[in-house]
C-alpha cells in the first residue's frame, strides 16, 4: 500500500509539471479515508488573470471501500464581491458492473469530475469554493453521516487553450 501512494505521488508530480495552464491544484486528506456528512472541505485562491477562461475540477480520490456507484456533492463558489453560487452535483464514480471508473491502481482511484467550463474571474481578490458530500441512503432523509473510502479530496483549475 506504502509503494503504490508513493508511485502515485510521484506521477502527479510529473503530470503537474507539464501542465503549463494549472492555475491551482491542491487536495485535502480524509481522516480515516471518511468523508462526514458536516466536513466541508474549503479551498481559497486568489486568480491573476481576470480574462481567461478556466476549466473547474473536483478531483476525487477513493479506495475500494467507497460503496456507491455515484456521489453527489453541494459545492458553492464565494466571489470576492461577495456574489454565491451554489450547485448540487451528481457523478458517476462505478460502471454499470460495480467497476469503479477513475484512473488508477486498483485499490486507489483518482477521478477528476468536471465542475464548471467556461469560467472567469472577474474580480481580483480571494475565491473561495467549498465541497461537501450529500450522498443518502435511498429512502432515508438523513444523510450519510461517514461517506467511507473517499481519501482526499481535490480542486484543479485549468486555463483553457484554443483546443478545448
């Protein structure tokens, strides 16, 4: 287990590094690989170009103890001049026959869920975009309160290029 999150740290390194329009990629670890329905996971930054269009990325990492074929997820941006967005989301995070998607050894997957295109900071100032998952037992109001096997969870922000 020790050998495959060192081959997996230094292959997001290297993929990191040839990535000249990475704006912000930063991930934050699950205690105990559990994601609690009251753990919101924050990230901050503060965008230098206010023109160009950026691709937003919620990067997932889970292992195989992540029970569910899919994930919903609430996540808000908080714009400088105080403006709020807040969307709820579904992903897939498992084929049709229980194989989950995502790239990977097989026992940690890393998925990288499109969150929003498009997008330009307009204002200078500090961003801020929050996560939390909403994932509930069909039929049950409450939600799930310990989301098992979800590892660390990420934001990636990309530049967009002409090709995209």
């Amino acid at each position: 287990m020790r050998n495959t999150a060192i081959i997996l740290f230094l292959t997001i390194i290297i993929l990191s590094c040839s990535n000249d329009n990475l704006v912000f990629d930063t991930y934050k670890s699950m205690p105990n690989s559990e994601w609690h329905k009251d753990s919101i996971v924050r990230f901050e930054f503060n965008p230098i170009d206010t023109v160009s269009k950026n691709k937003i990325y919620i990067n997932l990492r889970n292992n195989n103890d992540y029970a569910y074929s899919n994930l919903f997820l609430i996540v808000g941006i908080d714009f400088p001049n105080n403006y709020k967005v807040v969307d709820t989301l579904e992903y897939e995070m498992a084929d049709v026959e229980g194989k989950f998607l995502g790239e990977g050894f097989t026992d940690l997957k890393e998925n990288k869920l499109e969150f929003k295109t498009n997008v330009n900071f307009p204002s200078s100032g500090t961003y801020k975009i929050s996560i939390q998952q909403a994932m509930r037992k069909s039929g049950d109001v409450d939600g799930i309160k310990a989301l098992e096997g979800v590892t660390d969870v990420g934001l990636q922000i990309e530049k967009m290029t002409t090709n995209d």
